[in-house]
C-alpha cells in the first residue's frame, strides 16, 4: 500500500475537503483525487462519497481510518528515531503508567540523564493496555506495566511490588483512631482509587456487593491533594504517599483482617532489544535502585 495514498486518504477524511487536502499537502487537487483513486482501486471500496458540496468518509474508509493513523505515527516516529541520533550514541524511549513515573521511576530517569549524557531519551505515559501497544508498534523499547501480558517475543521481568495502604490527614477522626476493620471501609469517607485486578478483587471480596464509592478519582496525584485538603481518607500506593508520611503531613491508619494485595510492576521489552547498550544501562540503573534483582 503507497504511503503517499494514505498519507493523501488521512488528510482529506480529517479535511472533508479534496481542495483543503491539497493545500496541506503542497499538491494540486488532481494529484490528491487520483491518489485517492488509486487507494480505492487496490481496496476496492469507495473510501468517500463526494458531491459538489460536500465529502463523507464511508464505512470502508472509517474502517481503514485507525490503520492508517497508526502507520503515519510509526513513520513518523521511524524519523524521529533516526534524527534523534545525532549527535546521540543512541535512543532510548521508555512507556509506563504516570502514577508509576511520579512517585517510583522520576529518580532513576533524572540519574539515567545524567549518567548518559550521549543517549537521548524520551518517555511516553498511558495505562498499561497503551504502554504495551507502544512495545507492539516498536515505539518504546522497555514498557514498566502492572498488568504482565502473555506476547511471544517479549521479556516480562518481575521488578518492584508496591504496598496499598490507609491514609488520612493528621487531625481526621478515623486517622486519630488510628485503626479500622476491613468491613468498615465501605462506611468510610473513602476517595476510591482502583489500583487494579488485585485490588479490585479484594474490595469485591471483602465489602458488600452494593458498596459504591462515593467519590471515585482515576489520577493518584489528584486523590493526594483532596486527601490533604481533608475531603477523606483512601487507600494509597505507599510510593505515592511516602514523602507524606515522612513528613507527617498524612498518617497511616491500620487495616486489621485482610490486608490489600501489593500492586507488582513488571518490566517488559523485545528480546532482541535486551543487549541493547542504553536498555542495558537503564536495567542495571532500576538494579541500583533496589527495583529489581
């Protein structure tokens, strides 16, 4: 399939005008028309219906849409890659979740720069479905996950677990009692955080089928600050509340009977990227770090 073809059906399906299309592309309208012509020729489908006013995408064309986004974006990553080298020895590109950049991986990648001065790196964030496409589409060599996949070619190293505890700021009524029972959680003024499969199986497992947060947040750093603003306790990562708790800004309230389960990070890489100089030096850094064994 000619990349210019789906370069030229991208543009216009955004554009929904072959005359627009044109004038990004630096084309005149007759060379997109043709291309487009000529990609429909190969399918054998009309990608749009056209008129003298407007163009519609067709189903054929919705559904070649998200194919050809994403053989643009590897193109165009494939060029930064190769542009990024210079004046760089090599290239390292690295996916995890944000809560996991925040709070466990921000001192190793600020160490990594400044170790490596001649290895240019970039990290890309999204949850762990998204950093293991990225490995899929070659966009990153190393994916930090808390979801171990199953996927032929690939490495998954067991790395850092991550206790899940009860906090409360200092002057809260429940942090003053200082301990709770599993089955009070669903009577407390919980800022719920679903830290994943573990995690939501033991909430499942051990409060009532009916239980419902009453203020449920999808970002960690979010749920801190209304913790520290008093709106309520949560159940956190310790990772994310462990400057918190050394300075005594939040406290630790005992869960007794059933203890959450710890949240495990997983590395995952191709294996023929695994001797790669700059994956090696980010290994043995996580090594360093007590992240791994």
């Amino acid at each position: 399939m000619d990349f210019e073809q789906l370069r030229a059906f991208h543009t216009v399906a955004q554009t929904k005008n072959f005359t627009k299309a044109a004038e990004i592309l630096h084309l005149v309208q007759s060379t997109v028309t043709m291309r487009i012509k000529q990609l429909e020729e190969r399918i054998g489908k009309p990608l749009f219906i056209r008129d003298k006013r407007n163009v519609e995408i067709t189903q054929a064309g919705l559904s070649l849409l998200p194919y050809a986004e994403r053989i643009l974006k590897l193109a165009q990553e494939g060029i930064s890659e190769v542009a990024s080298l210079q004046p760089y020895e090599d290239r390292l590109t690295i996916g995890s979740l944000m809560s996991v950049w925040s709070y466990t991986l921000e001192p190793v990648l600020k160490e990594y720069h400044y170790r490596y001065p001649n290895i240019a790196v970039k990290t890309k964030t999204g949850h762990s479905g998204d950093v293991i496409q990225y490995l899929l589409d070659n966009i990153i060599q190393i994916g930090i996950v808390y979801i171990p996949p199953s996927l032929p070619n690939f490495e998954v190293i067991p790395c850092f677990e991550d206790e899940i505890v009860l906090v409360g700021p200092p002057d809260h009524p429940i942090t003053r009692e200082g301990t709770v029972t599993v089955k009070d959680i669903a009577s407390l003024p919980l800022l719920y955080v679903n830290w994943g499969s573990p995690f939501h199986e033991w909430i499942h497992n051990n409060l009532p089928r009916s239980f419902v947060p009453k203020l449920q947040v999808d970002q960690a750093g979010l749920a801190l600050d209304l913790i520290k603003e008093g709106v309520g306790i949560s159940l956190m990562t310790r990772s994310c509340v462990k400057q918190e708790l050394m300075e005594g800004t939040l406290k630790e309230i005992v869960i007794q009977g059933s203890k959450p389960p710890k949240r495990s990070a997983y590395i995952v890489l191709p294996h023929e990227k695994k001797n790669r100089p700059s994956v090696e030096k980010w290994l043995s850094l996580m090594r360093e770090f007590n992240y791994m064994t």
